[in-house]
C-alpha cells in the first residue's frame, strides 16, 4: 500500500470542494457550504495563496485532505499553521492517513520555524478527540471559539466609522 501527500492546485479546486461536501456531511454540516469552485479556486491560488491544501493518496485514490492557512501568534512572534479541515474518507480510514497527514503539517511548521499546529474539533466528535489526544494534542477546553457572519457580521461592520 503507498501514500503520498501532495500540494493541490487550482485546477483541482473541484475536487476539494468535493471533501469539503463529504466532511460537511459527516459533521451534520452539509447546509452551511456556501463555497463554489471558483471561491476556492481564488483562494489556493496566486504568488500569495490565501489557502492551502494537501491530498493524501492512498494507492492513487484521493484518499482525503488537510485545508490550511498560516496565522499569527503574537504571544510568540512567529507564525503558525491553522487546520481549518481535515478529513479522510471512511472507507479508508484506519490506514494512518490521518496521521500522516498531521505529521506532513507539523514537518511544515517545523521546517518554517512555525511556532504551532492549530485546530478545532466538534465537542461530540469523540472518535477524532481521542485520536488527537493520542498524538500529543491538547485539548484547550477554557477557550470558547467566536464567530460573527451574516447579518450580524453586516451589522457589525455598519457601525464601523
């Protein structure tokens, strides 16, 4: 069995809204994708991507993905990787797709001299808790993640002066 990890390209944006589709189905979420090829064709491309996203391939199937952007701490000075999604298909789960992708991240923050590797997790999700906590993770439960979008966001931003 082989695997590889590779960048995607903007000519695939097709296929990562697909994984995009089935991890927002596996989490109940399907109704909330707005995205459209072109929004995530723009957004991996350029000389300054705005997004980034590595394939796993299992045996030359697409296999799954990790959806990425670079933050900023500022408690360390340095930048750092946010995983904005990660998925593998479940009927190739259990063939450390999954690891070896967040293993691929953490060698790219390592190699940039990137201060961490960052991630939400749905508080049900006991499956993915657990096999992040057996990789090192922590969980930071005294954080409540925030979110302003729709109207609130045009609500927000009106009285902006």
């Amino acid at each position: 069995m082989s695997l590889l990890i590779r960048r995607a390209r903007p000519d695939e944006a097709g296929l990562v809204l697909s994984l995009v589709r089935e991890l927002a189905d596996y989490e109940k979420l399907l109704q909330e994708v707005e995205a459209t090829e072109p929004d995530i064709a723009d957004a991996l491309s350029g000389g300054n991507p705005r997004l980034f996203c590595d394939l796993a391939e299992w045996n030359g199937e697409v296999a799954g993905f990790a959806v990425w952007f670079v933050n900023f701490s500022t408690f360390a000075g340095r930048p750092g990787l946010y995983l904005e999604d990660l998925f593998v298909r479940p009927a190739l789960r259990g063939n450390g797709i999954g690891k070896a992708l967040l293993a691929h991240l953490a060698k790219t923050c390592v190699a940039n001299g990137w201060s961490r590797l960052q991630w939400a997790v749905l508080d049900w999700n006991t499956p993915s808790i657990e096999f992040y906590k057996s990789l090192g993770a922590d969980m930071m439960d005294e954080w409540t993640i925030c979110r302003v979008s729709g109207t609130a966001l045009s609500t927000l931003a009106e009285g902006a002066r």
